[in-house]
C-alpha cells in the first residue's frame, strides 16, 4: 500500500511538473510588441576594415505580421522589408537607388528549445539561419546566425536590438566573422534603427 501512495505522488508530481514545463514556453506572441510598421535605416560596413566609415547607407520600412497558424492560432512572426540605398562611398557609387527585399519568420522551435529565425533576401542567393534570444528584462533581442557567402565562405554573426521602454525603438548593431578571418575576431557588419510608425 505504501509503495502504491509513493508511486501515485510521484506520479502526480511528474505530470505537475510537465504541465508546469508545458504552459510555461515561449509563443510568438511574447513578441507582439514587434508586430506594425516600423521605418528602418542600416549602415552596412566592410567587416574587413574595422573603424571604417560605411560603404553605404539603405532606408526603407518593415512590416511584421502574424502567419501561419496552426488550430486557429499563429505560429510565426513574419516580417517583410523593403530597403533603398540612399548613400555610398566613393567606390560603390553604382549601388546608388538599388533597392532590395527581405523576409524574416520567427517561431518558437520546441526542438531546439529557442525562438528560430529564417531569413530570405532577394539580393542574396543564401539563407539566413538563427537562433533568437528575447531578455525581457533588457529589452533585447540577441540573434546568432550564419550565412552563406562567395568562395565557400560561412559568414558567422550576432545581430541585436535593443528595444526602448514602450518598445516603440530599436537600436541594431550586427558584427560578423568570415571564415577567412580569425575565428575569435567580430568586427562590426551593420549598425541600424528602427522607429514603429504603426500597429
């Protein structure tokens, strides 16, 4: 009878503590605050020549939405872009207008235990794989990811935002590592802005 009572507490206890685990995951919809119409700029910077001006300067917007859903209720956040090179430097004046598009989707990933985000970029010919750390206490997004690039090369990153109080702002620094560079050196790739404009 006493084993009987202690299997059935621990019983209980473990499928407690399952529900517990369970209910307590992250959804998209923790980050709702990144949902609307936010305008954008990005410096893009060789990461190469560290302490250099920027090549060149793109302007543009974002839109993120909620998307495909699963039982009636979303399972990504997915953000559509659309950026314009506005400034260069002397040596890519033939980039000047060219304008690109991007979609990001992020989701909870409960196989990898993260938010994911997967990028795509009408400019590039790769895909953009990452995993997205959101500190609420912070305000911050913290994105880890690698890209694909010319001569077989992997471009390693880590990409973060840093939200204002009412989550209305964002300050972006991205810095990379090539695999031709030291595998220890990050220099900075992409600094940028962005300011909601609409829900």
């Amino acid at each position: 009878m006493f084993r009987f009572r202690l299997f059935s507490v621990i019983m209980f206890v473990s499928l407690f503590l399952n529900a517990q685990e369970k209910s307590e995951l992250p959804t998209v919809q923790s980050l709702d605050f990144f949902t609307g119409r936010w305008e954008i700029t990005l410096e893009i910077y060789d990461t190469h020549k560290p302490n250099t001006d920027p090549i060149f300067i793109e302007k543009g917007y974002q839109l993120t939405k909620y998307d495909l859903s699963y039982k009636g209720i979303p399972m990504f956040l997915t953000t559509k872009g659309y950026l314009e090179i506005v400034e260069t430097d002397e040596k890519r004046k033939h980039l000047m207008g060219r304008t690109r598009e991007f979609q990001e989707s992020i989701r909870y990933g409960k196989f990898e235990n993260s938010f994911e985000r997967v990028g795509l970029y009408s400019n590039w010919p790769a895909t953009g794989i990452e995993t997205l750390e959101y500190d609420s206490i912070s305000k911050m997004f913290i994105i880890r990811g690698q890209l694909n690039v010319q001569n077989n090369m992997l471009e390693r990153y880590v990409d973060t935002y840093q939200f204002n109080d009412d989550y209305t702002y964002y300050d972006r620094t991205n810095i990379a590592n090539f695999s031709d560079m030291p595998i220890s050196e990050y220099n900075l790739t992409v600094k940028g802005t962005g300011r909601k404009v609409k829900d």
